[in-house]
C-alpha cells in the first residue's frame, strides 16, 4: 500500500497529480486512510488541552484533510470525465460515505464548541479581514450543517445526508443508462438527411464504438434540444428524436426526483427553514427566494412575447414546407431556416472559419494574453488522467509561472454531457499550493487527421469554461476554503460569463476566426449577418432556460410533508403557474433528467445563470466603456474579482470593479427584452 501514488504529495510541477501512477485500485485505500486522517487531525484540534485559538482550531481545520481533498478532487475528475464502469460504482459508494464523513466532522459537537467560543470573542481576537472571514464562514457552515440542534434531530440529518448522496448518484447511474439506452439507432445513413458529413460520421463512429459497425447512433445530450434537430430534413425522425430525449429516466428518475425533494424539505424544516430553497438561498448573493422570484418574474413576460413573434416567423416557414402544426421538434429546423433565409446566415458557413485549434490559441489563449497578459506553453512531458487531455503551463506577463491548464475537449462514451471546469490543486499560500484546472467540454473528435470545426455556441463554451479556468488560475488566498472557484453559487457563473465578452471583441475575432485551409479571415459580410441576426433565437433560449429555472426552485419550494403524487404532473403545474408552458418550448431540461437540480449540487440554484448574467451583462459594459485599456480593464478585474476567490463578499468584490451596486438594463438588452 504504500505505493498508493495519493499517499503522499505529488513531487510534480504544481503538485500535479501523478496521472501515469494512478490506477482505479488506488482510490478507495486512499478515501479510506484520507477520511481517517482527517478525523484524527479533527481529535487532535478537539483533544488540544489549551484553549481555543485561531491558529490551534480554524487554521488546524483548513489544514486537515489533505490526503482526502487530494483523492477527492482526482477521483470527482475522473467520474465526470472518464467513468468507467468500476469508477461508476464507486461513485455510488463512496458519496453517501463521504456525506457521512462531513456529518461526522460538521457535526462535531467539541469541534463547534470551540468554533462558537471564538466566533463570540471574534472582534477582539486582532483577526485581519480574511482570517476574521475564514472563522465566520466556518462557524456559519457548521450551524447551517445543523451544529446546533439536539442528538435526535442529528441523527436524522445524517440518515438524511447519507440516503441524499446516493440518490444523486443514483440519479447520474440511471440517467447514464437512459441516454444510452434512448440513442437512436438506425440502418442508412440516408435517413440523417440534413446532417453534416461530419455529423454522419460521428454517427457511424458511434455506432462502431457500441458494436453497432455499419449503423448509425444518434447519442442523446443531457439538454432536451438535440443539436441534430437543426439539420435533419426527416420530420419524423426529429419527432423521434425529441422524444427520446424528452422522455428520459421518467420511469426511474421520476419517483427518485420526489423522493429527493421530500429529503431536502425534511432537512431545510430541521434546520429551522420553510423550503430547502429558503435554506439555500439564505447563504447565496440573492439572499431570499423572493428576490430570484422577482427577477424571474420580470424576465418571464418579454421573453415569451420575444418567443411568441419567434414562433410566427417560424410557423410561416414551416407553412411554405405544408406544416401547419409546427411542433417543438421543428423548433430548430425552421429557426435554422429562418436564420439562413431572412439573414442569411448558414450555421456551417461559420464552420470552417471556426478550427478548434486555431480558437483556443489564437482566440482564448491570445484574449488572456490581451486582459491579462498571460502566455501559454504546451507540457507534453507532463502525463494528464486521459489522452486526449492536453497540458499547458501558463506564465504572467513577466514570465512568472502561475498555474497549470488541462484542456480536455473531446466527447467520448465515459465522459457526462455539457462542459465544466474542474479543480485539481486548488491554491492556497498557507498550504503552499499553486492552481491546477480543466475544462471539459464535449466537441466531437474528428476523424483522424481532420480538424475540429465547431459552431458558434461552441466557441462561446471554449470561452465561457475558459472564464471558470481563470478564475482559479488566479486566485491569490491564503486559505484553501477561499480559493478559486468557492464563491456563492449564484456569483460563480459571473467570471466565466464575463469571459464571453471576448469571443466577439473585435481584434480577438480577428486573430482567431480564419478559415483553417486557407487563412482567409472570417468575410466582413458573414460577420455583418451574425449581428444583424442579433437577438434572434433568444426568445427560445430565454425560455427555454427559464422554464428550467423555474423548474427547479418549484421543486425546492415546497415544504417538507407535502407529498407529491407525479413527477410529471408536478412540472406540468409548476410551468403552468409561471406562465412557461409555451407550446413547442420544453425546458432546458426536464425534471428526470435535471442533473444540475437532482445530482450536481446546483439545486435550488440554477437560476444562478440569469442572476450572474446580471452581474456579468453590467461588467462587459465596464470594460467596453469605462476609458481605459482592456489591458487595465483586466488588471482591474483581476485584482479586485478573479483573484479574491470567496475571501472577501462577492458583491463587495463587484461593487470594487465597477464602482457601484448592480444594474439590470444591461442583461435585458442583451437579450432583447427591453
Ligand atoms: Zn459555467
């Protein structure tokens, strides 16, 4: 055992993990011995004979742990982006045990005696303003994690907390197997009439990998829009499509979903909250459900007459090709049509003007460089967790090394759906650490030797994860609870989306959108089209988003006892009330197969999207208008923001920047709402 590769820290540059060392066995003796220490490092703090300080109680706690966050963060890596069947069910084991170690350390009654003590004397303990935050957060986790209530009530939060995290993991299990299980499988390729070659091809590489040779697969994406509704001529295979997609996991996830909703209003009840919504919302930048009710509603009405004048434009298209009742599986179809007819814009003229390679180096790579002065070196004697991860090493404008960047782009069979970034060191000065972070995203491989051409939302992905990466990257903390990325949830989505601003702005465009064979740039003309065609498909997106939104705070709005008979009649009602149940627009996702609300941790919280949009829509206008350079703007934005992680209020580190309290106007035009 003693060549477990996480026993000890990684002797690598940056700390990074020693990918070509672990192997699958090496997780559990590692989740065993890391939450093992831990709990003796928890006894010494509580055995320690002298009374409680900072240093011997709150700094011993960010202290402990190591070996468990190292395998933590590897191994939570691998199940999102490389589950193999063994990494899969140890997923489901080993959650509700973690779940059960934080109980037991959360939960610790001498551990929140000490806590509490200082957190009475805290003004007078000569605290600067972070380690001051590093007590009060502590001291506010445990007491939300139930510190203060009674040995039975205790009792049940852990049964509560144990059976809640291996039903996420259940709910990821069962919705893996419905995607799978859903795929459309079909003999000709002829029948994908309206694809891309490219896209053809993946579905006959698909079929290949599930033993299908000579058939193709059509794999579900985890949103109910499949992209292929945009392209395929046969209506009744993208009604086919849709409905496979819409109809996942309701057999398993359905009565899972209630089961969930009912735990976390037991929980929220025990910790002396109304909902879980309120319980969650209580510790977020929004504060109460009813400010993210508020900004909903007022998003809602616009949106839906935006969708509304879409819908018309769509249905006479749809009329021209004889359908009369246009369904939501030719919501893509004709939108495409439209966008192509009226301006004129054809979603694979973009393409070739769009090379994967070509965007991250000369596009993000060059937009951190022009923000923030960073440059990029590529690692290859650096071994990642898979090999299509790539490793770059990332340096200040005067050379100094500040992180490590793993770029993992491609899909395959063992990785979930969507993009994310993930953390695999996490900096902290007290511990000595400097940031490791990926991003996952999900574009098609290529054929061997061919490039990877992506589409527009694509690209705004690559920036979007790129803005997450960023923000760990630079975190500057002392202590690891701060670092990076933990910030409010509904705050966290704020930087990545600011990231955006860069796809579009002008010399970024310019240096990465040129045509891979040729060099030529983007034509002045195709770009003219993708303005004039603005806000055109935001109604749809709008509320499609919303409706998922919704979704989510209505299952988390309801209040422990109240039994819920049907998962779908539950939806149902909750888009009705809120005015979202526009025909031919489902949401974004529906209940069973909602990961962000029912295994990701986002729940009660996906409208964190819009309410960081708020934030993010008023900081690109800063930096478009407040005078001084982009590089400054940048400097600005990352001392005051990026590097602050969650040790100082996130609004406070917003108010820093752009100089006073948040504005909606921005958000609204941007998506043609006002
Ligand atoms: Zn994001």
């Amino acid at each position: 055992m003693s060549l477990n590769p996480f026993f000890e820290p990684s002797t690598l540059d940056y700390e990074l993990p020693p990918f070509a060392e672990i192997r699958e066995e090496h997780y559990a003796p590692a989740f065993e011995r890391g939450m093992a220490d831990q709990l003796a490092e928890i006894a010494a703090i509580t055995a320690d004979p002298r009374p409680a300080d900072f240093e011997n109680t709150v700094v011993a706690l960010e202290r402990s742990g190591a070996l468990l966050r190292r395998v933590v963060l590897v191994f939570f890596n691998q199940s999102g982006s490389d589950a193999t069947a063994a990494v899969q069910e140890l997923d489901a084991e080993i959650s509700p045990r973690l779940a059960a170690h934080d109980d037991a350390i959360q939960l610790d009654q001498a551990l929140f005696a000490r806590l509490d003590t200082l957190h009475r004397q805290r003004e007078t303990l000569g605290l600067d303003a972070q380690s001051l935050r590093l007590l009060e957060r502590h001291h506010t986790r445990l007491v939300r994690a139930g510190a203060r209530l009674g040995a039975d009530e205790q009792r049940r939060l852990r049964e509560i907390n144990t059976e809640l995290a291996s039903g996420a993991a259940a709910f990821r299990k069962n919705l893996r197997a419905a995607n799978k299980e859903r795929a459309i499988v079909l003999d000709r390729a002829e029948e994908l009439a309206g694809l891309s070659e490219d896209a053809v091809a993946a579905a006959a590489e698909n079929g290949r990998a599930l033993g299908l040779d000579g058939r193709y697969v059509l794999s579900l994406k985890n949103i109910t829009n499949q992209p292929e509704l945009a392209q395929l001529t046969d209506r009744a295979l993208r009604e086919r499509l849709l409905t496979a997609a819409l109809g996942r996991a309701a057999d398993t996830n359905g009565p899972l979903a209630i089961r969930l909703a009912g735990l976390r209003a037991e929980r929220a009840a025990l910790l002396g909250h109304p909902t879980f919504a309120d319980h969650v919302i209580a510790d977020e930048t929004a504060g109460t459900v009813a400010a993210v009710e508020a900004l909903l509603a007022r998003v809602v009405a616009p949106a839906v007459a935006n969708a509304e004048r879409e819908r018309a434009e769509l249905a006479a298209a749809a009329a021209a090709d004889g359908i009369t009742d246009l369904g939501a599986h030719d919501w893509a179809y004709y939108a495409e049509k439209v966008q192509q007819s009226t301006y004129r814009l054809d979603a694979s003229a973009l393409r070739p003007y769009l090379e994967l390679e070509r965007v991250l180096q000369d596009g993000v790579f060059f937009a951190a460089g022009l923000a923030y002065g960073l440059t990029f070196t590529e690692r290859t004697d650096l071994t990642a967790y898979h090999p299509d991860a790539r490793t770059f090493e990332v340096f200040e404008a005067d050379g100094t090394p500040l992180g490590l960047f793993l770029a993992d782009f491609h899909a395959r069979d063992t990785k979930r759906g969507g993009a994310w970034m993930n953390e695999l060191v996490q900096q902290s000065e007290l511990l000595g650490k400097r940031p490791v972070v990926v991003n996952n995203l999900n574009i098609a491989k290529p054929a061997p030797g061919e490039p990877a051409l992506l589409s527009w939302d694509e690209v705004r992905t690559l920036f979007h994860e790129f803005g997450h990466a960023l923000h760990g990257l630079f975190s500057a903390v002392r202590y690891p609870l701060f670092s990076g990325t933990e910030v409010p949830r509904d705050f966290v989505e704020f930087p990545s989306q600011v990231n955006e601003v860069w796809m579009t702005w002008p010399e970024v465009l310019a240096n990465y959108a040129r045509h891979h064979r040729t060099g030529e740039p983007l034509p002045a003309e195709l770009l003219e089209r993708l303005e004039a065609a603005g806000t055109f498909g935001q109604g749809f997106r709008t509320v499609e988003y919303l409706a998922a939104a919704v979704l989510d705070l209505a299952w988390h709005t309801v209040p422990a006892g109240v039994e819920i008979a049907d998962a779908e009649e539950f939806e149902a009602a909750a888009l009705a009330k809120a005015g979202l149940d526009v025909p031919g627009i489902p949401p974004r996702y529906r209940t069973t197969y909602f990961s962000h609300s029912f295994s990701d941790d986002y729940s009660a919280g996906y409208y964190a999207y819009l309410w960081s949009e708020v934030l993010d829509a008023d900081t690109v206008e800063w930096f478009r208008s407040n005078g001084r350079s982009v590089r400054d703007s940048g400097e600005v934005f990352r001392a005051e923001l990026l590097s602050r992680g969650g040790s100082r209020d996130a609004l406070e580190c917003f108010r820093a920047v752009v100089g006073r309290e948040p504005d909606t106007t921005p958000l609204l035009a941007r998506r043609g709402l006002l």
